[in-house]
C-alpha cells in the first residue's frame, strides 16, 4: 500500500455503494464506518457543548482535526476493504498495481 493517495471521491463511492447499504450488523465493514460516523458524531457535539462564543476560533482548529481524523479513519478502511475483496479473488495489492500499470492505466 505504501500510503498511496485515495481520493475522497473514491472513499464516499465505496462508502455510498457498499456500507451504506450493509446491514452494520452482518458486514464488518459497514460496522466500523458506523463506528467511525458515532465517533464523530460525539466529538462534534462535546466541542460545541464545551465552547463558548469566545473559543471560536479554537473550536474550528478542533473541527478540522476531527474531520482530518474521520477522513484518515474511512481512508484506512477503505484499504482493509480493498485488502479483503482481493484477497477474495486470490490477489494482492501488488498484483493489481502491475495488472494496471501493463494496461497502462497509472490511476491506482
């Protein structure tokens, strides 16, 4: 994997067409990305609850590191996801890079 960069386009299709639509219960990807979602979800309301009219320009330094947080936490399920569904079909990371890289498509 080697930190290759991911998109946001392409971390909210894999959320929009696979998480969103799995059952938290039963698919351990949908589960996580709810996870992350609450997470968020409670440090959002704990800085707006804790703050106060003065502490603006804090509370949107907090804001950013949260979403900076939640984007790195859905970056790293997306890899696992991605990990797993080729591990599913006998394939590695590493195989799907050369397989593009012949085709000549560098998008990876």
């Amino acid at each position: 994997m080697n930190g290759q960069y991911v998109s946001r386009k392409e971390l909210l299709q894999v959320i929009d067409d696979h998480w969103m639509l799995e059952d938290p219960d039963r698919n351990e990807y949908a589960f996580l990305f709810r996870l992350i979602q609450e997470r968020h979800r409670t440090q959002f309301e704990q800085t707006f609850q804790q703050s106060t009219p003065e502490q603006y320009e804090a509370v949107q330094r907090h804001l950013r590191t949260i979403d900076q947080e939640r984007n790195r936490a859905e970056e790293i399920l997306y890899w696992l996801y991605l990990d797993n569904e080729l591990r599913q079909q006998g394939r590695t990371f590493p195989d799907q890079v050369e397989a593009k890289h012949k085709r000549g498509d560098r998008s990876v």
